[in-house]
C-alpha cells in the first residue's frame, strides 16, 4: 500500500506540473523521436549504445537532418543505471557537429512481474555545448505483459532553461506494443509525442548473443506524422552491446 | 514540415495517456500471499535443475548463488533475467504461466548452468 500512494503521488506530481504551462515557439529542427525505454537494471551491467535518428520532409530546411548519440552506461547496483551521452547533429547543408551531451540515471522500482505493472524512473540532464541551454527531465517508465504481447510506456516532464532558451516546463511521452516473436527478432508498433511531435510507426527490434554474456541488441523503427509539425519520415535505429 | 499545426492533439493525446496510466496503477494492487521456491547455483549447475510450479498463478524464486562469481538466471520463454553476485541471493517472480516447459540458463555459464520449469 506505501509503495502504491508513492507512485499516485508520482502521477499526480507529473499531472500538476506538466498540463499548464507555456508551449515552446519554435519548431524549428525539432523530432521528438528517440527510443522508449523500459524500466529494468541489471547488476553489473555494461553496454555501448548507438543511436540514429535520420528524417526527411517536404520542407528543405526539414530535411535530411541526421542525430547521432553515443553512450556509455553501467549499473551501480541491480536497481540503479548509470548512462553519459555524447550528441551529435548534421543539420541541412551542413556538417556533422558535436551538439551536446547528456547525463542519464534509471532506477528500477518494482522487481519485473513482482506486480501487474513493473514500473521505473529515469532523471535525465543534457546540455547544449554551443549554446546556453539545458534540459532535466523526469520520465515514468511503465511496462507490462499480456502473454506474448509487451506494452510499455514512458512519460515524462522537462525544465528547460539557459540564457538562449525561455525558460519552460513541457511535456512528453513514448510507448511501445512489442510481440515476443523470436528472441533476436520482435515486431511492434511505437509512437512519440510532445509539444511539436505527434508520431506512430513500425518498430522491429532484438537481441543477438555472443560468447559469454556478451549480447547485442538492435531496434529500427520508422515513424510517420500525426501532425503537421512532425517531419514525414524518421527512421530510428539503435545497437547496444550488452558486455 | 508545416509550421501551424495544431497543438492541442498532442496535448489531448498527453492527457488520455495519464488517465491510462492512473487506471493501471489502480489495478496494482498489492499481490497475495504467493508460492514461494528456492533454487540453489553451486558450481555453476541450477540445484534443483527441474521443478514443478502450478499453472495460472504469480511463483517467487528466491535464486541462491552459492559461488564467488556472479551467474544471470535468464529465460526468454519466461521473459526474466536476473543478475544474481556471488555470494548472494537474488528474486524473480514468474506467472502466471500456462502449462508447458519453460527452459532457463545462467548466462555466465551457459554449457553447465541448464535448467527448466515445469507448469501443471
């Protein structure tokens, strides 16, 4: 029951802080695609991760944009996850640069089918380098199992702030519905949402293993628009190796 | 990419999705009393290798890791991993499940450390 009113409290903290505030104005380069996350830690876990995010749009200054991140991460205990991010954008008609960076911390709260939901809570900072803006954001990760189906989601608010920002509060969410197919190959379906995004699309994903616990993990997805600030086409794809 | 669309269908989508949400945290409600087994890794083997556990109800194993070096009971048919250290213990429920056999490994390990649920 004390675990229950803390996660209400959660719930009603995100409600509260998120619904009212001032909307960003300016969409410009903006994709709110990334990944979703789910709300599990391993003890002594390490991985690399790649990610790639590549859009295009009918508008040029939309168009192929490619983000690229890279990471490092490990657990510090088998309920908290420690991950550092170097972030890189190559804009239209210009080259790949370094944009920023960002620190990432999961803690798993709930042991996984411990109850009908497992649940987990990722704090996040991330900073631009070439300009004065910085983001922390709180993201509720919510997963749970329906036989072969998993249906996980991810909400989340972020502050953010910096003398070339106004300084905001918005909003955002993630989800997933994933069938446990085969282990290295599992469709699904995902969509993305914030401020500008309103996104839906295919996401097939997996794990390979190699020797010992030595594992890859893979996830491409394509995303198309619900709105008309949403670019017409983002392909995501992620690797991590798991070592 | 156009830039007036119109906003309150993210903002009416955000807000579905939180009512979702209140109502599966409504539905956690704190679990039963539930079976409880225990498996022991001594020298890299699952002792027992194979145990029976009944269908259609939530199992806890309490996972004993008997040795220096840390061993991950892993099961994709049961959809859990668990990192367990050595010299510890480790929790992973389980259910409820259909009846079948369900493998599981310990990926540290993964030529000795074999084992398998059976569900009846």
């Amino acid at each position: 029951m004390r675990s229950a009113r803390y996660k209400l409290a959660g719930v009603a903290l995100l409600c509260s802080a998120g619904m009212d505030q001032a909307l960003a104005d300016n969409p410009e380069h903006h994709n709110g695609v990334g990944s979703v996350n789910d709300p599990y830690v391993q003890a002594m876990e390490r991985e690399i991760e790649l990610r790639t995010i590549f859009q295009t749009d009918a508008k040029s200054s939309e168009d192929n944009i490619l983000r690229q991140r890279i990471s490092y991460g490990f657990s510090i205990s088998d309920r908290v996850f420690l991950e550092a991010y170097a972030i890189g954008t190559r804009l239209p008609d210009q080259s790949f640069e370094l944009e920023g960076y960002e620190i990432e911390t999961k803690i798993q709260l709930t042991e996984q089918g411990e109850y009908n939901t497992d649940w987990g809570v990722i704090l996040e900072y991330e900073r631009q380098i070439s300009e004065s803006i910085a983001e922390l954001a709180t993201v509720l990760v919510a997963s749970r199992q329906w036989g072969n189906w998993v249906g996980t989601l991810n909400l989340g608010i972020e502050y953010e702030f910096g003398s070339n920002i106004r300084d905001e509060i918005d909003r955002f969410a993630s989800g997933q519905w994933r069938y446990r197919y085969r282990e290295a190959f599992e469709p699904g379906v995902e969509f993305y949402a914030d401020e500008f995004t309103l996104g839906i699309g295919p996401v097939l994903t997996g794990v390979i293993r190699g020797n010992g616990n030595n594992k890859w993990h893979w996830e491409a997805g394509l995303i198309a628009p619900l709105n008309d600030t949403t670019p017409d086409q983002t392909l995501r794809f992620l690797l991590e190796w798991e070592f | 990419m156009k830039m007036n669309g119109n906003l309150t269908t993210g903002r009416s989508f955000f807000a579905r999705a939180l009512q979702v949400l209140l109502l599966t945290l409504l539905c956690s409600a704190a679990w039963a009393q539930i079976p409880v087994f225990e498996i022991e890794i001594r020298e890299h083997l699952f002792f027992p290798a194979e145990f029976e556990i009944p269908a259609n109800q939530k199992v806890k194993l309490i996972i004993y890791n008997r040795d220096a070096t840390p061993e991950e009971f892993e099961s994709y048919e049961l959809n859990r991993e668990k990192v367990i250290v050595g010299n510890s213990q480790g929790v992973v429920f389980i259910g409820p499940l259909k009846p079948g056999e369900y493998p599981f490994f310990g990926e540290f390990n993964l030529k000795t450390a074999l084992g398998k649920i059976i569900v009846k």
